[in-house]
C-alpha cells in the first residue's frame, strides 16, 4: 500500500527485453536518492503510481521487471532511458497518511488535455477511460502517475485538478504537456461500492 505522497523523482537508466522466454519481461533499471541498503529485494515501489518488485540493487539504483500485461495497461510501455519517474516506497505502519490509500494498481492511462496556471498553481484537465469514470467524483481522491490529489470538478470522463507550486516541484506533474498520458488509480473505496453496487443489481436486489 502507498499514500500518494512522492519521496523521489527517479531517472530511468536503461530499458532491456528479455527474449530468452516465450514471453519474456522487460527489465528497467532506475537511478534514486534513497539508501538502497534499506531496500530489502523483493520490496514493492511505487513508480508513476505502478506498484513494482525490486529484484537487484546497487549503491544508487535499483532494478525491476515488469511484465507484457503491465506494459499495455499502463504508460510503462512507452518509457524510455532518461525519463523522470514519481516514486513512492512501500507504506508503513510508522508513516503518516498524508494522501490516501493507494494501491499501485493502475486502472486506467489519462490523457492530459489542458494546462493553466492560475495564481501560482496549474489546474489540469484531463479525459479518463469510460470504464473508470464512474470512481471520479469532485472531492473525491484520485492518483495521477503515483499522486494523490483532490478532484475539483468531473464531468462524463472528463476531470481536473489543481496543483500548488510545490507539488509540481516535487512531482513530475508539473512537466506534464497537453497530450501527455499519465498513469490513474481510482480511489480504493469507490471500487468496492462499484463492486457492491453491481452485485446487489444482479441481484436484484
């Protein structure tokens, strides 16, 4: 579990495909400011809001593999050396919940289609996928390539939010252009109402 709050921008330092099976999975190697002897092999990172597993570590880096499903359901399968990733370590039972519960699983890839700052801020606009749209309620909780953030207006499959100058400081949220897609994770409880919601229908309840 993660909150959503960012601890590091990393720097992806390579992309390698393992051919050698029938599927194979793709290994990504990234640069980091944490102390990776705290790192324990087989812990979980969050990377742009994608929950993945360390399998090797160096002084200033780490590695992970990520499989062909997590590439075509997330903005993974586009990434390329030298790109800034939001990280996130593993949520524990001493750490303030500064966000919200976040699961590092990604529902679905957004599409940022306007940028305007205003006062010092930058509201985005984005279109989210018709299968998700139904978890996006204005004050509700949303998770944008790793972040956590407020919702301030959704309509359809369409949403915005707004971002104070440290956040697109300390985040890759404020490089991002009109077009640029980005990771989005709904908020963990909306899932589970949808959940329930649709049961009690089929139902009849």
């Amino acid at each position: 579990m993660f909150t959503g709050i960012i601890t590091d921008i990393g720097t992806l330092k390579s992309v390698t495909r393992d051919t050698g099976g029938e599927w194979g999975d793709t290994r990504m190697d990234v640069s980091c400011i944490y102390d990776t002897s705290t790192i324990d092999i087989g812990a979980s990172i969050s990377h742009a809001g994608a929950c993945m597993t360390v399998i090797e570590k160096g002084p200033d880096w780490y590695a992970f593999e990520v499989s062909d499903e997590s590439l075509s359901k997330t903005t993974m399968g586009d990434w390329k050396e030298g790109r800034k990733i939001n990280l996130e370590r593993a949520l524990t039972g001493a750490d303030e919940l500064g966000g919200h519960l976040v699961t590092g699983h990604v529902d679905g890839v957004g599409t940022l289609t306007s940028r305007e700052e205003i006062a010092g801020s930058i509201k985005l606009d984005f279109s989210a996928p018709d299968h998700i749209a139904f978890g996006i309620a204005p004050k509700g909780s949303i998770t944008v390539d790793g972040v956590s953030l407020t919702v301030n207006d959704a309509s359809g499959s369409t949403f915005s939010v707004n971002i104070i100058p440290h956040t697109a400081q300390a985040t890759t949220l404020g490089g991002l252009q009109v077009g640029d897609e980005v990771n989005l994770e709904i908020d963990l409880i909306a899932r589970y109402v949808a959940r329930y919601l649709g049961h009690m229908k089929a139902s009849g309840a």
